[in-house]
C-alpha cells in the first residue's frame, strides 16, 4: 500500500481537491454530482500523471533516488505504465462527461477540451521534462486548465475571476516547478522562481489597492507567513536546501487558493474552515508520503 501512496504522491492530493473547490465557488457551481465528478476525475489525472511521472524517470531515479518504488524493486515499471494510464483514461472520463449534463450546442464539449488539455500537459511533461526549459509551463498548465475545466460545465462559464484564478496558481505551480528542477542536483537557487511563487502576493497588493478588509489581510497573512516560514526551515548552516522547500510551497496551494477567493470577494468563514483543513491535511500527510 506504502508503495501506492508514494507513487501517488497521494500527500498532495487535497491540494487537488483545493483546486477544483476553489473553481466551483467562483462558478457558484450547484449539482453535487457534478462537483464529485470533478473531484474524482482530477484526483485521477493527478495520481496518473504522478505514476507515470516515476514510469519516465526510472533511469535517473536508479542512479539519483534509488529509494523510489520502480529502482528500489517494489513494483514493476510495466504496472506503473499500465496503473498511470488507467488513472489517466478514467480521470479524463469522469471530467469530460459532466458537459453533457449542459444544454445541447458546443459548450457541452468543453470540459473534454479543458480536461484533453491538462492529459496533454501531463503528457508533455512526464515524457519531455529532463533537460527541457519549458517543462514547468506545463506542469503549471495541468493546474491552471483545471480551474477552466470546472467553469466550464456551466452556463455562466468561463469568466474573469476563472481567468484570474487559473493563471495565479499557473504561475505560481510553474514557479515552484522551476525551483525544483536543481533539488536532486546542484541545488541552485533560480530567482526567476522566487519571483513566480511570490507573485500571488504582488498580485494580491494590485488587486486590493485600495484596500484590505478582514478576509483578505487573513488569507494574505497565512500565505506569506507560511511561505517565509518554509524558506526560513529550509535552511541549514546558512544555506537554502531547495529540496527542503518544495513540500511546503505545494502545502500552501489552498492558502493560495483561499487568498485568491478573498481577493475576488467571494470568501467567508466556511471557506476558511475548509481551505485550512485541506492544508493542514496536506502538511499531516507530507511526514508520511514524500511531496515529491
């Protein structure tokens, strides 16, 4: 079972599920069915995506992480192929279904479109991500195409906020992506990155010029807090373990998804209770099942 969770990267799943929740309050989503069908649906894409992520790297891991499931003689690379595109296939199904619940026209096929989207992305970057310096855009376009796959199903369907929300947490997932890429190697710090995974709270400051009311300063505070905080953990004898920081900025994902919600004006109390409890079971499961 361990071996399972690891491949999964199953301590990052409630990050998913902030995703999809954050998009369906933007929407005022309204059928349960609907909204558990986009949280199974893009459970599975994540979960395949990371299955087939091991699949791909398999050499590298054998001479870099030896202690992962395929080079560590746990389970066979064919299984995991096989497991990541039966999670991928079922994934795409139970998002691109949820279009035919809308009246008959076009729009009935967009969550396919958005969810063939985020397959493809998957795809790019699990099979072209070593050495290749765009790889993170699509590891951030899995995220942010989720966002307009769940407007998508409704009448009202995509709109600025879905526009604003998906491209914050793109570029913020493409940021923590590009910070990762050194961890298992030189462990260089790429600034660039930084200026990604902060630019939610630049964005924040653009938004709320005017002014901050209480929900917002809240959701601000946590995400940086948090944020410093896990850079300030990361580092040993004067120096920044990037490999240390990559867990707990994908932890943040529902702070960030909570900010974003409180900067358009549509969080309350109950949304707060829920995003921090995604996060503090993301944060609980990452001291069992490695984030990355």
């Amino acid at each position: 079972m361990r071996t399972h969770l690891t491949l999964g990267r199953i301590s990052n799943l409630p990050t998913i599920w902030s995703n999809v929740l954050c998009a369906w309050i933007i929407v005022g989503g309204y059928n349960n069915l609907q909204l558990a069908s986009y949280l199974v649906g893009a459970s599975l894409l994540y979960i395949g995506g990371m299955y087939l992520n091991d699949y791909c790297d398999r050499e590298i891991d054998a001479e870099q992480r030896a202690e992962r499931p395929i080079p560590a003689g746990k389970i066979s690379a064919a299984c995991v192929r096989n497991l990541a595109f039966a999670f991928i296939a079922i994934g795409f199904a139970a998002i691109a279904w949820t279009g035919l619940l809308n009246d008959e026209g076009a729009t009935q096929w967009l969550p396919a479109v958005f969810a063939a989207g985020v397959v493809t992305s998957i795809l790019l970057y699990d099979y072209n991500h070593k050495g290749n310096p765009i790889a993170p855009i699509f590891m951030g376009a899995c995220r942010g195409l989720l966002y307009l796959a769940v407007a998508s199903a409704f009448a009202n369907g995509i709109d600025t906020n879905h526009l604003i929300a998906a491209s914050t947490v793109f570029v913020f997932v493409m940021g923590v992506t590009f910070l990762a890429r050194t961890e298992a190697t030189s462990n260089a710090i790429d600034y660039p990155a930084l200026a990604m995974i902060a630019a939610p709270v630049l964005g924040a400051f653009y938004y709320n010029r005017h002014g901050f009311d209480t929900y917002q300063t809240a959701a601000l505070a946590l995400f940086v807090a948090w944020n410093v905080r896990s850079f300030l953990r990361a580092r040993v004898h004067n120096q920044l373990i990037i490999g240390k920081t990559i867990g707990p900025l994908l932890a943040s994902i529902p702070l960030l998804d909570v900010l974003i919600l409180a900067t358009l004006g549509l969080a309350g109390q109950t949304h707060f209770i829920l995003f921090a409890t995604l996060f503090a079971i993301t944060t609980a499961a990452q001291r069992f099942i490695p984030a990355s």
